[in-house]
C-alpha cells in the first residue's frame, strides 16, 4: 500500500543480491518510519468505533462507511497532485504539510458534531495522508541504506504495524469516547512532525518537476494499467473486509479491536517476512495469482461459515485474509514501481489514483448491500473482485513482461 517520488535506480544489492538488513537505518529514517506507522494507525483506526459513532452520531452504518470513502476518494485524487507538489517543495517539506493537514483534520474530526462534518474532515485527513504517503516511501529510500527492496520492506513494515496497532488504538481511546481515537491520532501526528522537522535533512528536488497529467499519460503504459486495476479489484475486496466486517461482527469496540489487532499482525508478517520470500522463489506474478486466490477461497469461507457455523469460525476466516493482504501489498508496491519506464513518482501517482478508487467504493457499496439485502452478499463481491483481478493478470500477462524477473 505505498507509494513514492523520484527514486534511484535500484543497484544490485537492490535487487536481491547480498541484500542488506532492512533494519540498519539512520535516526532520520526511523523518525520517517514512525510517523508512517501512525499516518497508517488511520486506516484502521475508525474500525472497532464505527457502530459506536453510528450510535452517537444517530447514523446508519452506510453513512458511517462514508468516513472510508471520503477518506479514500480524497487520497486517490491527490495522488495526481502530490508529485506535482512535492516536486516544487521538496520532500521534506511535503511531509511536513501532509503531517500538519493530518493533525487539523484529526483534531477536527474529533470536535464534530454530525456524521456530516465528520465525513467532510476525513476527507481533508485523506487530502494530508496523501501528501504524507506519497513522499515516505521515496524520502525512506533517499536516505535509507540497504537499496530500494529493503526500503520497500521496512515501509511494508511500517504499514503492517500501523494497521495492526490502528484498531487497538482506536478500541482503547474509543472505549473512553468514539472521539478519542481522533485526538491520540492528532497528538501522535504532531511528536511525528516535530521528529521530521529535527532529525529529517531535506533531499535534494527531482532534475524534472513533474506536471499533473504525467501520472494519467503514465497509465498508457499497458503494465502499468494492468497493475493499477487488477490492484483496484484487490483494494475493492481488501476494503469490504475492513470498512465492514465491524458491523457483521457485532463486537463491542475491545473486540473488534482485538481481531482487527489479530488481521493487522498478520499483515505485518507476511508483508515483511513471507512476501520477498515467496516472490524470490516462485516470482512476482505467480505470487500475485497466489495471494489473490487465496484471499478469493477466504472471503467464500467467511460466506459459508456465516451461512452454516456463525461466531468464532467468521472471526478466524477473517484473521485469516491478513496473509495474503499483507503478500498483495508488497508485491502490489514493488510491480508498481517495476512495470514501466515511467519515473518512479509518476508510475504510482497514476497507479494509486486508480487503486484507492477501489478503497474509496468499497465500504459504502458492500455496506449498502449488508444492510439491504444480506451482510454475505459484500464477501461474495470481494470474491467476484478477487477472481476478475486474477483474470485480468492473465488476460493481460503480455504486458508484465519487466516483472518477470522478479
């Protein structure tokens, strides 16, 4: 789930080749990592509280999915302006602004008093969280040591750890208040920016600034293209599960908290440690087949058990879709930044502008057809979404040819 600006190109050691420890970093790079940790803290952050807000806030859970749509509909339009920013202001300060967006729209969010208001300042949220993701990746990679698979790593383990610990965040200040998730958050964004601001050096700016039609003229690119939308199936159904599972468990926010808790670290451990292995010893695409297939067999088991054995046999299926999440993610980041010949910061600006367009449909579709037709009907979509992803990398392998040797 990343994204970058102007990378170097990978060496050898990036590669693959006598690869270094992605976890001998400078200070810099841990401060960039810890605030990523927390920029991710907020994709989930909202899970275990989202019927606690629907309760406060006098909401259907439809309109409390539009907290993920707005947030995600946001993200993906910026994403074809954050180059064109960060380009012009440098990285440094591109995450300073996106840090600073996050802490107002966070503080805000907490302070509002309708489902409406609400909706309206996580949008802004998403506006700063783009700004923030789309320089991480690349300002971890300027001053990282190890190459760009080992940055690549240590982001992916920024992510995981973010998405796990977002949910038990959010279940331990949402058991005092549905809006003390919003003001942690806020709080931790500010010592974050404040890190940054210390111990970050600012990168030198790209040779070429980038225009804000590079990233749609980059999806030309027949790779590229086929990356972003099979990645729009993946997120539609990466997605259902996360904006919708909280209404269909019927949890108290501790216990949607903790499987939440229990997916996220799953996450983070077949992100980081299962999926540069599997990709080096069956390659990039067939560990995308992999993973796609088997987050299609899991969302069918959580149908069929919701159907047959409801209670703890949905909550294990669920914990279950973390493993090849987290496999998709990673390999999703690397297939991005490799298809093409586009520079780096123009190849996934156009990649996650039609990525997130899955994250941004995906909670107020499958809520809607949860609530008014049955709560199985969205995993049997993300399972639909899963097997058309897996059809169009084949329909359109001819176009992967750069990944194959990865």
């Amino acid at each position: 789930m990343s994204d970058s600006s102007a990378l170097s190109i990978p060496s050898e050691t990036s590669r693959g080749v006598g690869r270094a420890s992605p976890w001998r970093q400078p200070v810099s790079v841990w401060a960039t990592a810890f605030a990523a940790v927390v920029a991710f803290m907020g994709i989930g952050l909202v899970d275990p509280i989202l019927p606690s807000i629907a309760e406060g806030l006098d909401a259907a859970p439809s309109q409390v999915s539009l907290l993920f749509t707005s947030y995600f509909l946001v993200t993906a339009v910026a994403m074809l302006v954050t180059g064109f920013v960060s380009s012009r202001i440098g990285g440094k300060k591109a995450l300073l602004l996106g840090l600073a967006l996050v802490v107002v729209f966070a503080a805000l969010s907490g302070m509002s008093t309708s489902v409406g208001e609400l909706v309206a300042f996580r949008a802004g949220w998403g506006l700063g969280n783009a700004m923030f993701i789309a320089t991480a990746l690349a300002v971890i990679v300027g001053a990282a040591s190890g190459g760009t698979e080992s940055a690549i790593v240590l982001y992916e383990a920024a992510l995981g750890v973010g998405i796990a610990s977002g949910p038990l965040m959010g279940a331990v200040l949402g058991d005092w208040h549905w809006r003390g998730p919003f003001f942690g958050t806020a709080v931790l964004m500010a010592v974050g920016f404040v890190l940054i601001s210390v111990l970050l050096r600012e990168q030198a700016r790209p040779m070429v600034r980038t225009r804000i039609s590079d990233p749609l003229r980059a999806l030309a690119h027949g790779g590229l293209s086929t990356t972003a939308f099979t990645a729009l199936f993946y997120n539609f159904a990466f997605f259902t599960i996360l904006a919708f599972t909280p209404f269909m468990l019927g949890m108290s926010p501790y216990g949607i908290g903790t499987v939440f808790f229990s997916w996220g670290v799953l996450v983070a451990v077949s992100s980081v440690f299962v999926a540069p292995r599997l990709q080096e010893r069956v390659g990039m695409v067939p560990t995308l087949h992999l993973a796609l297939g088997a987050l299609l067999v899991l969302q069918v088991a959580i149908v069929a058990a919701g159907a047959f054995a409801p209670g703890w046999a949905v909550v294990v299926f669920v914990v279950g879709t973390g493993v090849p999440i987290g496999l998709n993610n990673t390999v999703f980041t690397e297939a991005a930044m490799e298809v093409s010949d586009a520079p780096r910061s123009v190849a996934s600006a156009g990649y996650n502008f039609v990525r997130w367009m899955g994250g941004a449909m995906a909670p107020f579709i499958a809520t809607k057809l949860g609530e008014e037709v049955s709560p199985l009907l969205p995993y049997c979509v993300g399972a639909v979404c899963c097997a058309a992803a897996v059809g169009l990398l084949v329909l359109r392998r001819h176009h992967l040819g750069a990944l194959a040797a990865h």
